[in-house]
C-alpha cells in the first residue's frame, strides 16, 4: 500500500471502469473484477485527489458485436481508425450494467468521467478515443489542475487501464499502474502485450 505521504497535492488517483458489467454477473465480466472494489475503497482513503471514469456506450455501439451481422463477441471488425475487438454489448448509457459497483465508496472522488460515448468510436483510454486524436478532455482538466503523478487502477488492466496509462505518459505526466487494485481480461495475450508495453514505456507498476 501507498504511504499518505506519496500521496500529495500534485497526485491524482485514476479509478478506471469499476462498473456493474464489468464484474461477475456483468454482461463483459472480467475474471474476479469485483475483488478491486474494497481495496480500490481502501486505496482511494489514501488520496485527496481521486476522478473515476465510466464506460458510457449508446445503444447499437459500433464496439458491439451486435452491431455487426455475422459477427460474434471476441472477433475484430475494420473500423475507420484501425482493428476493433468487438465485445459483448456492455455499459450501455443509463442501465444497471453501467452503474458504478454498488460497494465503490469514494464520496470524496471529484470527477467522473463518461468515456466511449460516440457510437462510431470506442475509447479504452480515459483520455483519447480509440481513433488516437479525439480528446475526452481529461488532460486538459489534469493540467489545469496541476496534478503531475497519475495513479492508475481499475479494470480492465489490458484494456482501459493499459490504454489510459500510455497515454498518460504520453501526455506528460508521471504515471504508476497499481496493478494488485486491478483485474485483467486477457484475450489473445493482451496481458503479456500489457507487461511488455509498461516495460518499454518506463510505466512504473506498483
Ligand atoms: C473496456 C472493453 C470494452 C475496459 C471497456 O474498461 O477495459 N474493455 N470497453
Ligand atoms: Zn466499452
């Protein structure tokens, strides 16, 4: 666990998808998700600054699998901006799957952030949508609120947490992936591709 004293003023926790549908029972359950709740509870007692992001997809999201016929959960589509994992429908806006987990208690956080809102377009990261260049506007409100270090936890590890850390980096700050208050979906290696890309990228996991 972090000491109070790494956790200063210019330090933002970053609270990714903890969502019903990412959970057990949810419709793009990550194996034992649920299990971030309290520790991300306990984790998030520790900071002054923490913002929480949500999945937040229309109906007949182009993400979605149903929205392509003949295609099933876990293949790839072409899109526009490049290959696309096409998942189950899953944190559609306003349902119960998209709801943050029941126990998450961060009645301090002071953002949530909806992500993945264009039906053309996913967003893994917390701060680019999956075309790479249409912002959510997350580091422009970092910035403006002078945070340096960004704390990165949540789900999916290999996906919007791996996707929201890169570009954390890449927007200038520091970044650390608390990687035991995260879960991982892993398809197709996309954990081993995660480690790796940290790795090469000088993102610290701690
Ligand atoms: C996520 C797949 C699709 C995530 C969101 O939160 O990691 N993964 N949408
Ligand atoms: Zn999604």
């Amino acid at each position: 666990m972090l000491e109070k004293s790494a956790t200063g003023g210019k330090d933002v926790l970053l609270v990714v998808d903890v969502q019903n549908d990412f959970c057990s029972g949810g419709r793009l359950a990550v194996p034992r998700g649920e299990e971030v709740v309290p520790v991300i509870n306990e984790l998030a007692r520790q900071f002054e600054h923490v913002v929480l992001t949500q999945d937040w997809h229309p109906a007949g999201h182009h993400s979605f699998a149903s929205s392509h016929p003949g295609k099933k959960p876990y293949e790839t589509v072409e899109l526009a901006y490049g290959t696309q994992i096409l998942w189950p429908d899953h944190c559609i806006q306003d349902t119960d799957g998209a709801r943050l987990h029941g126990e998450l208690r961060i009645p301090h956080a002071e953002l949530v952030l909806r992500k993945g809102y264009h039906r053309e377009i996913d967003s893994y990261s917390a701060f680019y949508e999956n075309d790479h260049t249409t912002h959510t506007g997350l580091a422009g409100y970092l910035r403006e609120r002078a945070f340096e270090r960004v704390y990165i936890a949540g789900l999916a590890f290999d996906f919007c947490v791996r996707f929201s850390a890169e570009d954390a980096k890449r927007e200038g700050f520091e970044v650390a992936v608390v990687e035991n208050v995260c879960r991982g979906i892993d398809i197709e290696g996309s954990l081993r591709v995660t480690r790796q890309t940290f790795e090469t990228l000088g993102i610290r996991c701690v």
